[in-house]
C-alpha cells in the first residue's frame, strides 16, 4: 500500500494536471512506491482516502468559493457534503494508542 494519496477536484483539469506533476516530483525524488496515482475526488470514496498514512488535495474554486462537482450540479459525494465532514471527523478523533 502507498503511504501518500492525492485526491483532487477540478472542473478543466488544471488541478489534475498539477495532481500529476506533484506525484511525478514525489516518485522522482522517493522512488516509485510512495505515492498513489491522483484519483479524482468525485470517483473516490472517504474509505479511500482515508486508507493512507498522508494526503494532499487539491481543487480550485469558482465565484465565492464553490467546489467542483458542487459548480456542475454532479450527485457524487462532493467535498463540501461528505469528503471534508469525514476527515475533519478523523482528525479530531483521539489517535488510538
Ligand atoms: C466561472 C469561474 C469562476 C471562477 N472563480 C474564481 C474565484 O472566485 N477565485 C479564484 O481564485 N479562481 C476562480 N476561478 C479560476 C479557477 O479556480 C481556475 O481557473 C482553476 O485553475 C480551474 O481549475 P480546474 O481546471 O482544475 O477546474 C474561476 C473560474 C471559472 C471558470
């Protein structure tokens, strides 16, 4: 398993392409293993996200603040609904000895 996720949102692909790059950086510097291909936010579930040791998101936003998926009407989990609720959650939580 690789210890490094990166989740993204983007509505023209401009975050994805930098998803890409930091991953390329990563690998380039740490090897092959460390770091997970970018996955889309909107193809993942909180479960995947939360299978790695870090994480490192990425989204532009439009107008005041407003999310992809949330700017094109999308019905899949969206970062504001379910995403960010569930890792504020597990970062508050006590760390287990
Ligand atoms: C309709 C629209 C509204 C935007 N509003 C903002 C904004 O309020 N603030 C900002 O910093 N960028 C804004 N942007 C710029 C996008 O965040 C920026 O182009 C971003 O790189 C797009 O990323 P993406 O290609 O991953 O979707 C807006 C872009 C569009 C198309």
């Amino acid at each position: 398993m690789r210890q490094i996720g990166i989740f993204f949102g983007t509505d023209s692909g401009t975050t994805r392409l930098i998803a890409k790059k930091i991953a390329k950086a990563i690998k380039a510097r740490h090897g092959e293993d460390l770091v997970a291909k970018p996955l889309n936010v909107n193809r993942a579930s909180a479960d995947d996200l939360l299978a790695f040791k870090a994480l490192i998101l990425g989204t532009p936003t439009d107008g005041e603040g407003v999310l992809p998926g949330k700017a094109n009407d999308t019905d899949e989990a969206a970062w504001l609904d379910e995403i960010l609720p569930l890792l504020l959650e597990v970062c508050e939580a006590p760390v287990p000895a």
